[in-house]
C-alpha cells in the first residue's frame, strides 16, 4: 500500500455536503445533502469550484433513464484526499476534471490516433470504471454519477485518470469551460478536420462547442466561415468567433446546404454538426464540397441516433467523421490549451454569459433549456 508522501495519513473519511441532485427526466434539480466517500484506490477527491453546464448534461437529464443522479462534467476544484496508490496529485492541486479519461497504457492511450482510452473511457451507466459502484448516497441509496465526473456537489470523487492538474496562474472561475465544450470545438478544427489556411467551414450549431469550431477556423486562416442557426440572436457574438456569414435556415427559400453550396462554389471544405441532430449531420454532409469535403459531427442527440443519408454522399468522395472531446488526449493537450488562453491566443470569457451560485443552478437549465445562454458558470460555496 502506498500512500501519496504529501497527503495525511490519517484514515480519510464520508463528506457531508450540498449535491443538485434530478430525481427524475425533465425535473429540477432538488438541493440535498449527500454522503461522498472517501477516494477509492487511484481516485481522487475534488472541492469543486466552478462547474459549467454543457448541453450534453440538459440532453441527459431530459433523455436518459438514470435516476436518481448528480449531473455535471464541466469543473474546476481543488484535490481535497487522494485515494490509495495515487502519486500524481496532491492535496490542494488545482485541477480540471475529464469526462473520458486517460490511463496513459491501453491500446488507444499508447496510440497517437485516438483518445478513446479503453479503461476510463466515456462512461454511461452512472458508476465509477473501477468497481461499478457510486461514491453517492443520501441515508444509504446510491446517488448515481454522470460520465464519472458529476460536478453539480460540493465535493466528488473521480478516477485519477479522469483529472488535469492546471497552471496556479489559470482562473479556476473560467477555464471549466476547457473540461469539455470549448476544448471539444477546437480539436474539431484542429486535431480532427486539420483545417488549413483559406478553406471554407460551415457550422452547423453555434452554441460554445460551435462557436469554438470557428475559434478554431479562424486560428487555422479559414477563408470563410459559415454558421448556421436556427437562433438569430447567435450572429453578433458568432462575428466574434471568425463567422463571416450567418445563416438562419428558417429565413432561407432554398434549403439550408443548398446556400452554403452556392456561396463556397459547390461546397465546403468542411462542415460541422454542433447541434445534437442526426438529420443535421445530413444536412452537414450535403454542404461540404465532392472529392475531399470532409464533416465532423459532434452533438449528442437527444432522439433518433441512428443516422440516415444517401451512399451517394460518400460515392463522390465526401467523409464523415465523428469527433469526442476534440480528439485531444485529456491529461496530455489541456494544459497547452490553458497555456495558449494565458497567453491570450484563445478567448474563452466571451463564452461565459451567466455566472450564479451553486443555489441557483435550476436557472442555468432554464436558460440553456430556452436558448438563452452560452455557458452558465456556476460558482460553488467558498
Ligand atoms: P448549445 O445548446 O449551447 O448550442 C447548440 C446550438 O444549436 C444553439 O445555438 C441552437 O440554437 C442551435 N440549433 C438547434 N437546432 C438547430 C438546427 N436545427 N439547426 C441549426 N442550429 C440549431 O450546445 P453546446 O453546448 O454548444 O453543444 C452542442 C452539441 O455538442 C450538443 O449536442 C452537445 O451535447 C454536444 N457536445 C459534444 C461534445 C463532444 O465531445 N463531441 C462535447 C460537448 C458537447
Ligand atoms: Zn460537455
């Protein structure tokens, strides 16, 4: 047994804190007071600082059968205890958590064409990877997690794996946004579609995960860069990101791929879905150009996954791709995205349009619920 030599050791207990726990689909999140364990062998245990809500969490809550469950994968805390066998952190690291992990040893992990690692993995059954069990409970039951993270507590348990320790220089009240949506987009443009100097984009979808795709675009020299969104309050703060042209597909008389054709000369060079629509990826499909047009689909749909497209689409030499948490390995790249935001060669601020106390969490699915937010900060109790 060995005990990281910075971190106590006296036996490590059962916290008691404040968890926005949903009861059921659709429900607000009721404030309850929780059991965390105490970190499991390679698991550490995290004070949450801020924690965001991404769509992937208002999908779930309103889609999923997993219930009852603390949401949240988007956080920034602080490493309260260290579990048996961990050497890697120590109490009082600052950290940001990971929704798929890195075990640094698995097949995809040694691999430098994947970050699907085989052990920490994206995970859905709302348990922890290393005993299927939760570190949850209220009076005994079991409290069921979200992709191993569950941020929306005061306190969590996560696998070590599943943790980037981040700069003491980085704001911990920001760079949440790194945990997934922001750092998803731009490994979409970068990692994963590669974009090069003076191609033509057009993204489907312009919420943080798209609006980080034209982030991304425009670091890459895109020649144009098309968004498209059913929400036409999106297109001033779209300019910001490097869109040069807003489409809403409701004001369109032809549809929707038929314009980006005509105005990208028979189509882009890529094209991204950040909707969470399986029949927007079609539509992502028919813009993107014959011979190398290549989309990337990265929503997570609440209904219908299955995807249903005409061959032909491929037969002239389109490619389809998907894309989760950009293609970056989580441990290894996210601290040079971090380094890149000090540096100020990304901008992340601009995606924070509400901050609230953990209290009023339920406002912040409100508000994505309606469309009417980018990213929701909120801050838990010093
Ligand atoms: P968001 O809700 O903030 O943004 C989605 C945008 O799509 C909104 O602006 C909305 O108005 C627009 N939209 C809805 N229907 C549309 C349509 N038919 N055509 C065009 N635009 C439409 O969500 P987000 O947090 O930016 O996430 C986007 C998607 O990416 C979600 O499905 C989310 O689950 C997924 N996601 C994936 C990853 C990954 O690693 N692959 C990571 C984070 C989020
Ligand atoms: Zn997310």
């Amino acid at each position: 047994m060995s005990i990281s030599s910075s971190t106590s050791i006296e036996p490590i207990g059962v916290i008691t804190c404040k968890a926005a726990v949903a009861w059921g689909p659709g429900e607000p999140l009721v404030m309850e007071e929780v059991e965390v364990s105490p970190p499991q062998p390679m698991e550490i245990r995290i004070k949450v600082v801020c924690t965001s809500l991404c769509r992937s969490d208002v999908t779930a809550w309103q889609s999923q059968a997993i219930f009852p469950r603390i949401f949240g994968h988007e956080a920034s805390g602080i490493v309260e205890s260290v579990g048996e066998g961990v050497t890697e952190f120590e109490v009082g690291d600052r950290v940001l958590t990971l929704f798929t992990g890195e075990c640094m040893s698995c097949k995809h992990c040694t691999s430098t064409k994947s970050n699907m690692c085989q052990v920490l993995g994206l995970e859905r059954k709302g348990l922890m990877h290393s005993d299927q069990k939760t570190r949850f409970s209220i009076k005994g039951k079991p409290i069921y997690h979200y992709c191993a993270v569950s941020s929306f507590s005061e306190y969590t348990v996560v696998h070590s794996g599943c943790a980037v320790k981040v700069s003491s220089r980085a704001p911990l009240e920001k760079i949440c946004l790194f945990s997934c949506g922001v750092a998803a987009g731009l490994g979409a443009a970068w990692k994963v579609a590669n974009i090069s100097e003076g191609s033509t984009v057009a993204i489907y979808g312009l919420g943080t995960v798209g609006l980080s795709v034209a982030q991304g675009a425009k670091l890459r020299g895109a020649s144009r860069i098309i968004g498209v969104d059913i929400n036409t309050g999106k297109s001033e703060i779209a300019k910001a990101f490097g869109v040069t042209d807003f489409i809403n597909p409701d004001d369109c008389s032809e549809s929707v791929h038929q314009v980006v054709k005509r105005i990208t000369d028979g189509g882009a060079d890529y094209s991204f879905e950040c909707v969470g629509d399986t029949e927007t990826i079609t539509t992502a499909l028919q813009s993107c150009c014959d011979g190398w047009g290549l989309t990337v689909t990265l929503g997570v749909p609440k209904v219908t996954p299955l995807i249903s497209t005409h061959y032909g689409l491929f037969l002239s030499g389109k490619t389809l791709t998907g894309s989760l948490f950009g293609g970056w390995k989580p441990k290894s790249d996210i601290p040079s995205l971090i380094d890149m935001y000090l540096r100020k060669e990304i901008k992340i601020d601009e995606l924070i349009t509400h901050n609230m106390p953990f209290e009023e969490i339920n406002q912040a699915f409100n508000l994505m619920t309606e469309g009417k937010c980018l990213r929701c900060v909120i801050h838990m109790p010093k």
